[in-house]
C-alpha cells in the first residue's frame, strides 16, 4: 500500500516537473522570439536592388493557362502589384534623391519590370483598361516602345474602347509622331460613344499639334477620365507645367524689356512689378510673381532669366 | 406499408419510419436530399467557409483602397472567384463524403433495406447537396453585392450584372457535385476527392484539348483526344467571372444551353453513378 502510495507520488512529482520544464521552456522560448524580433528590427538589412528580385518568371500566356477561372483575380493582383512596385521605387528614390524626380523621365527609377506587369496584367485580363492608361502614362518617360506596344495590343483587344485611341494618340504626341496622334484621336472618335472632343483633338492634332493649348486639352481630357489617383497627380502636374511655361514667357519679355530700357537685368523683382502685375499673381512683400502652384519664381543669370523653385510643384526640370 | 427516410432533425438516414401518402418517388428522393442539406448543414465547416468568405469580401473592400480606383472590379473578382473557389471545396470534400459516410456509419444497411432505390439514394443526395450549395452561393452572391454597394456608395449596375456569371459559377459546381459523387460511388473518399479535383482542372482545359486534337497527326490520338474533350465538363463555357467584373453579362441564350448543358451532363454522371453504384455489394 505504502509503496503504491509513493509510486503514484513519484509519478505525480515527474508529472509536475514535465509541466513545469514544457512551461519554461515555452517561455523562455518566447522571451528569446521577442528579443531576437528586437534584435531584427534593430539591424535591418542593407536594401539590395538585386537584379534577381526584379525578374518575373511567368510568361503572361502561361500564367493565362494556369490561372483557370481565376483570371481576373490574377489580373487584379499584377495589376495592384504594379502600382505599389512604381510607388515603392518613388519613394526609395525622394528618399535618396531630396530633390524632385523628372517626370519627362523615369528612367532613374529602374522600373524594368513594370513592362512586363503591364503584359501580364493586360494579357490576362484584355478588358481590363487601367493598366493600358497607367502605361501610357509611365511607360513613355523610359521605354516608349513598350508604351506603343501595350496601347496597340489593348486596341487589338479593344477595338470600340475609344480611351484606348485616346491614350494611344498621347503616346505619339509625347514622341512627337504628331500625325499619328491625329490619326488615332480622329479613330477613337468616329467610335460610338466617343465623346465629341476625340474627333476635336483629331483636327488640331492635325493644325497645331505642338502648340501649348493643344497639350492643354489632351492633359485635361486625359485628367477627367482617369479614375488613378497617381495619373491624375501626374497629369495635374503636366497642366501647371503648361501654365508655368505660358508665365514665364511673359516674365522674360518683362525681363527683356527692362534690360533693353536699363542696359542691364533688374536685381530684384520689385524692378519689373509693375509690368508683371496685370498678367500675374505676386508675392506682396517682394513682388516675386507666383507660379501656378502658388510657389514664387526665382531670378536666375544675374536677374536676366526666370526659372520655378526646386521647392515648387511646378515640375522643376 | 409506403417508409421512406425519416426527415425529423436529428436523425439520421437510418431512421427510417412510415411517412403517410408519401409512395413516389419524387417523395422519397426529397426527403433524402431534405436530410442530405441538413447534415451539410449542421457540418460546422460549411458554417465557417460561409462566414469565412463574408469576411474575404469585407476584405476585398479594404483590398480595394489599394488598387487605384479600381475597388469595384477587384471586388466582383474576388468575391466571384471565391465563390467558385469555396464552392469547389464543398463540392469535393462534402461530396464525396456522402456515400461514404453512410457506409462507414452502417446506416446504408437500413436506408436500402427500405423501398428505396440506389438510383434514388444517390439523386436525393446529390439534389441536398445542390441545394446546400444554392443556399451557400446566394448567401456570398448577396454578400459581394452588398459589397458592392457599399464600395459604390449607393447603387451601381454591377449589382445585378453579376448575378448570371453566379449563375453559371453554381452550375459549374452542380456538375462538378454529379462528378464527386460518381467517384465517391466507386472509390475512397480521398481518391474521390483527387480525382474530381483532377476534372475540375482538366475541365477548364478542355478547350486545348479539342485545339490540341485538331493538330494530331495520327487518326487514333485525334480521336483520343476528341473523345476526352467531350468526355470532360466543359468549364472554360461557365467561366464569366472577368466579364462579369467589367459589366458583360451572358445573354439569355448562353444561360439556358449552360443550364441544359449542366443539366444533361449531370443527368448522364448520375446515372453512370448509379449503374456503379447498383453493382456494388455492401455485405
């Protein structure tokens, strides 16, 4: 009886140490995640832009084959990838690069894979029109090939989606192929339920296809379709560019008028106020005339040239 | 004495009892398929991929801030595929535990020593597992509409512009049921299961297999491959989650001959399930 007695006590006291040792070491395992999570996050590791990251390594005709009725689903994915893969790269470079990024080119953002996301996104999904806008808007400041191709395709696929023609027709006029633009914008709206303007643009394409006005309307028309909150910064940053360049016309026939008259370039904007005034919004305090964002231009060249604050929204360059 | 299959709720097909002026066999095949959509339903699993997929689409809404104005599509996209997709799990795992469960639990003794057919057995279950997936799909069919509403800010037409791609996605599983439960009729559960996971993939590739017959060669392999073409659903047909997403819905006509297509075809799986099923021996 007495050995049974402290059988089962041995057992029990084995069995409390068991627990506590599985307690403790639960616990001390836990401690050791936490502090190593610390330690983690304390060295973080160096970001390589490794080249073997930024490769994809489905074709977008298998990916078509292998997503079965998910396409769309897949599309979707590309396609988000797409914008966060574009906005991480903006980020990492203001970080690096304080100064403002080019929006004319792109290319120092090594986005090489945002091609092929495109394809993938559009090549499962043909429907899907905002990849084919995104590209149009990104892909000629680095690649314009890729631009002509994506947009053609999507045509191809699309042949009544009249944004298509429309976004196609920019492409060209940002490469200066103004008589294509014409062609397409003039396409696009022969197209039911192409909005008026298509046909519009079509002509003055044709007429002045360079012409300030003309890049005027194409931003504006490009800015009221696009439902991108990225596009439509991009584009509104297009349009005060536009505006700037008109104002700064006028400022430098103000800067030439008065060297003309004085034999020399004014030393502060108070000299040219007067003539400024009637045209443009200036700084009270300095008479500095104010760009379409708000930001006052700056004298460069000793005073006989104007140019936009880095610091301005206007793109700088 | 006309006896058919109890449908009180807490019992099980071998409680079987005199039901009164219930001697068709329409009776008796419903109230099989009536206990067969209960036992799915009490299935707490089934339970869980409802809730789970509410929670996907409540997701997708978050999901959709990310996507550059395009909430609506990621939306149906989502909402759609996993509908088909859960769907799809259902159909498999519930379906081709319905024989075997029965056989496993001893209660096929009971059901089939009553006036009851095996033909009937297996359509009765088969029509409660459609019905279970009816229900299922409606409820996540509202639940992305409801979403959709909600992404929109008031009413859109995508609302019920999806409503025939959800069509054909419970067709598709309709037929994809037909197809478990004639494996589950013959095999394992898990090689039930395996296989009718193989038809659902292959079925989205039927369509390459008729391409790729039409570039053979050899009389023999083009036959082959003809002959496996129609031999396998047609899935690619009832696919319309992407245009669904965009707007397009299928005309009036691709609806009925998908429906009488799903039809026929589940009919012909049935009734090769029950000649299979008719020549196995339970002792």
């Amino acid at each position: 009886m007495t050995m049974q007695t402290d059988a089962i006590v041995i057992a029990k006291t084995a069995q409390r140490a068991r627990t506590m040792g599985l307690a403790s070491v639960l616990l001390l395992g836990a401690i050791g995640v936490v502090l190593l999570a610390r330690w983690i996050d304390a060295h973080p590791q160096t970001p390589v832009i490794a080249t073997a990251q930024e490769d994809l390594y489905v074709k977008p005709g298998t990916a078509k084959s292998l997503t079965l009725a998910f396409n769309g689903l897949a599309a979707d994915w590309y396609w988000m990838r797409s914008l966060q893969y574009v906005g991480r790269k903006v980020l990492r470079y203001q970080d690096s690069n304080p100064g403002q990024l080019s929006l004319k080119d792109l290319s120092d953002l090594d986005l090489r894979i945002l091609p092929p996301l495109l394809r993938l996104s559009t090549t499962l999904d043909p429907q899907f029109i905002a990849p084919y806008e995104f590209g149009a808007m990104i892909l000629p400041t680095f690649n314009n090939e890729e631009a002509i191709a994506l947009l053609t395709y999507g045509i191809e696929q699309n042949p009544k989606t009249w944004r298509l023609y429309q976004h196609l027709g920019y492409v060209y006029w940002q490469s200066g192929n103004y008589q294509k633009s014409a062609d397409l914008y003039s396409a696009g709206g022969r197209l039911p339920g192409a909005p008026s303007w298509m046909s519009e643009m079509g002509a003055r394409m044709t007429l002045e296809a360079g012409s300030r006005e003309a890049a005027r309307q194409m931003y504006q028309h490009l800015y009221q379709e696009s439902s991108d909150e990225f596009v439509k910064q991009m584009l509104l940053r297009r349009m005060l560019q536009v505006d700037s360049f008109e104002q700064r016309e006028i400022i430098r026939r103000a800067l030439k008028e008065y060297s003309t008259r004085n034999g020399k370039c004014p030393t502060s904007w108070k000299d040219i106020a007067g003539t400024l005034l009637p045209h443009l919004r200036l700084e009270p305090n300095t008479g500095a005339p104010l760009d379409p964002a708000g930001t006052a231009y700056v004298l460069v060249k000793g005073g006989c040239e104007v140019d936009v604050d880095p610091r301005s929204q206007v793109p700088y360059r | 004495m006309n006896q058919t299959v109890s449908d009180t709720p807490n019992s099980n097909n071998a409680d079987v009892r005199p039901v009164r002026g219930s001697n068709s066999t329409v009776s008796r095949i419903g109230t099989i398929a009536r206990n067969a959509f209960r036992e799915a339903v009490r299935d707490r699993v089934l339970y869980n991929l409802v809730l789970f997929v509410l929670l996907l689409t409540a997701g997708a809404i978050f999901l959709g801030e990310l996507s550059g104005g395009q909430e609506a599509k990621i939306i149906v996209d989502l909402g759609l595929s996993s509908i088909l997709l859960f769907g799809v799990f259902i159909a498999i795992f519930v379906g081709v535990g319905l024989v075997h469960k029965e056989i496993e639990r001893r209660t096929i003794y009971a059901i089939l020593s009553k006036p009851i057919g095996r033909g009937e057995f297996l359509l009765g279950k088969y029509l409660g597992l459609c019905l279970t997936l009816l229900v299922n799909v409606l409820v996540m069919g509202t639940g992305v509409s409801l979403a959709l509403l909600y992404v929109k800010r008031g009413w859109d037409p995508l609302v019920i512009r999806i409503w025939p791609a959800i069509l054909l996605i419970y067709l598709e599983l309709a037929i994809l049921t037909a197809v478990a439960l004639l494996f589950s009729s013959f095999s394992s559960p898990a090689l039930s299961a395996l296989l009718t996971f193989f038809v659902f993939i292959a079925g989205h590739f039927s369509a390459d297999l008729k391409t790729f017959a039409a570039s053979l060669g050899g009389t023999a392999a083009r036959w082959f491959f003809t002959g496996l073409y129609y031999l396998l659903p047609n899935f690619a047909n009832y696919s319309q989650i992407t245009p669904a997403a965009h707007g397009y819905a299928p005309g009036a006509t691709t609806l009925l001959v998908a429906l009488l297509y799903a039809t026929l075809y589940a009919g012909v799986v049935l009734a090769a399930g029950t000649l299979v099923f008719n020549q196995r021996n339970f002792k």
